[in-house]
C-alpha cells in the first residue's frame, strides 16, 4: 500500500496513485540517480563542467492479493512483469489510517508479506513441473550433451521442489555453479533477492528514527532477519512533499524536523544496488566527475569497457586510487608524492570507490 506514491517520490515520474485497489494496472518505469556523498565531494575537489551520478531503473508494477498465480486480482499481470526485475521492493504498509483502503481491509503486515510469499511459491511450482517434464523428456535423446544438460537441470529442480513445496524460496537453496545455470531460463520469482519496504507516516518515521520502531516495523524486520533480506523504512507522503524541495539547505530542513540524516529513498537506492551486486567507481577531472557502475568482482578492463568497448579491447593500464585518498589529500598531485597512486593491470579486481585513469591502445 502507498508503492505508487513512493514511486512517484523516487523517480520523479507520475505514477497514478489513487485510495483504492489495483490502481497500477501498466508498469511505470522510472532512472533514479544514486545519490552518492563521494560523487559530491569529488564534484567539490575537481569543479568538473558536469557531473553524472550512476542510475537504477525502478518499476511500479500492480499489487498482488490471494490467489494471483492462479489470476485472482491482476495476479497474471503481476507476475509476467515481475520476472523481468533482477531484485523485488515489496512495499508493506505499516500504518494505521481509516481514510486509506487496504485490499484486506486490516493492518496485517506479516499477513500481507505471507500472502505474497505464497503466492509467488506457487507461481514457481508451476513453473518448475513445466521445466521438469521438459528435462525429463530431454533424458530420452540421443544427444549426449543435451542429456547432460538435462541430468544438471532435474538435479537443480529435485533440490528447489521441496523448499517451494514448503514455503520456501528459491534462493535459500544451494545450488552448484552449473545447477544454476541450468536452471536460467526458469527464472524463479522466489530466486530474486528480496527487499522489504516499510511504508510508515509521519509519526511512525519519527518514532524510528528516534530508535523506537513501531509493531508494525518490526514484524517486517523480523521476517526481513529470517530470510537475510534488507528493509528500509520510508514514509511515503514526506518523501513524496521531500521531493518536491530543490534548495538543497530548505530539504535539509525538512529532513531534520523528522530527526533523519538522509532521504529513505536514498537508502532505499543504495540496498537495491547491494543486492543487485553493484559496485561504483569513478572518472575525475575538469571536464567531467562520473559514477560507473560495474559488477562485483569485475577487473579492470572489464570496468574499462563500461566506459567505450575500445577501452577495454586495447587496455593497457589503470592509474587508480581510493576514494578516500583524494578526500584527504585533495588533490592527484598530493596523492601522487603520497605514493597513493597505483598502476594497475589486467587481473586488477576494481573495489567500490575507486577513482580510475584508463590508459588504452586506440
């Protein structure tokens, strides 16, 4: 209850958001700046000409009631759109208004995340006896490499069938490298890291943020910690007026009358960014200060071709120092007499933070 409005908040994109159910019928899609302090401060040290943050797409897609993998609601729709997604933001209402409908017509958090876990349980049954009747007849060819394929596949499924057929999650069972990427193609709902968004009011935000959360908060905590799963707390009607302000010292302002250092949809940002796996490193100088995003584990060339394919093709080395360092030196020159500055090579594994100077054969 209340995901439009954040949406909205987040993205700075209309999304309908009316008191009633299944107000989203179509998917809004929204880019949304990351909102990163070291990006800032580089901006400060390097007074570049323009200055471009990394994105995260977010999409508001139609709500899910009992009964959506078997189409109750707009359950078909839902479900067709959220394979799409790499991480689901499920938004929990955790506040009490009479003036607001809710599908259940209850204050219920922990049964309004169960429903949804079921719900999307099922959804993967049915697609699991699909793919495991497609695996068993691929036994019976003749191609071996398609029957070994297939033996990779049912042993993948045998493993996830009976933590679905409990209520659990695809992602909470081990898999071997290659039982995962037989198992692709399926893409389960339930394997998608998950992220759970308390939707709060004003009063409930203060109470958090002074450090005493609410029931309703901490149910959804709770589960969050039970399944190693994130939630973020985020008051949908202040992000919403929040967003609104653009004098930076005015949203300040507004930020501290609820005791908050920062925007819950900044973190609410950043937790989708961990859980896809993303990391940040950054280009710096006059003409321009960038965040770029790359994946966990990538080396050098491979950040490299984020920038221009041709970077990456002809690499032939990175200057690269922290973050930290330009913070507190200020400026390349003072990193460098420091002997903070590194060249680094092709098996270099880029860390988040880095501020990287590719050199390359054109």
């Amino acid at each position: 209850m209340g995901k439009s409005t954040i949406f909205s908040a987040l993205t700075a994109s209309p999304a309908e958001a009316a008191n009633y159910p299944f107000c989203t019928i179509n998917p809004n899609i929204g880019i949304v700046a990351m909102s990163d302090s070291r990006l800032d401060a580089l901006t400060e040290i390097f007074h570049p000409r323009r200055t471009i943050p990394a994105n995260v797409e977010f999409v508001d897609i139609a709500g899910l009631v009992k009964g959506a993998s078997k189409g109750e609601g707009l359950g078909n729709q839902f479900l067709s759109h959220i394979r799409e997604t790499s991480v689901i933001a499920q938004v929990v209402r955790c506040f009490d208004d009479p003036d607001i409908i809710h599908v259940a017509n209850k204050i219920d958090p922990a049964s309004d995340m169960e429903i949804i876990a079921i719900e999307l349980v099922l959804a993967d049954l049915e697609t699991l006896a699909k793919r495991k009747e497609r695996a068993e007849r691929s036994l019976k060819a003749q191609a071996k490499p398609e029957q070994k394929l297939a033996e990779i596949t049912l042993s993948a499924l045998h493993k996830i069938e009976p933590a679905l057929e409990n209520g659990k999650a695809a992602r909470s069972v081990s898999l071997a490298g290659d039982e995962k990427n037989a198992v692709y193609d399926c893409h389960f709902i339930t394997m998608k890291p998950q992220l759970y968004v308390c939707n709060v009011d004003e009063e409930g935000m203060r109470s958090f943020s002074s450090g005493a959360a609410n029931a309703y908060i901490q149910t959804v905590v709770k589960r969050a910690e039970e399944e190693g799963a994130e939630a973020v707390v985020i008051c949908g009607k202040f992000e919403s007026e929040l967003a609104g302000i653009d004098d930076p010292e005015e949203r300040q302002a507004f930020l501290e009358e609820l005791g908050l250092q920062e925007s819950g949809l900044s973190a609410l940002t950043r937790a989708a960014y961990r859980l896809l796996g993303l990391r940040t490193f950054f280009t710096a100088g006059a003409d321009e200060c960038r965040a770029w995003t790359i994946r966990a584990g990538d080396t050098a060339p491979k950040a490299a071709g984020v920038i221009h394919s041709d970077f990456e093709k002809g690499f032939i080395k990175a200057e690269v120092y922290s973050y930290e360092d330009i913070a507190r030196y200020r400026t390349e020159s003072k990193i460098k007499e420091a002997g903070k500055c590194r060249v680094e090579g092709k098996e270099y594994v880029v860390r988040d933070g880095d501020v990287i100077f590719f050199k390359f054969n054109a």
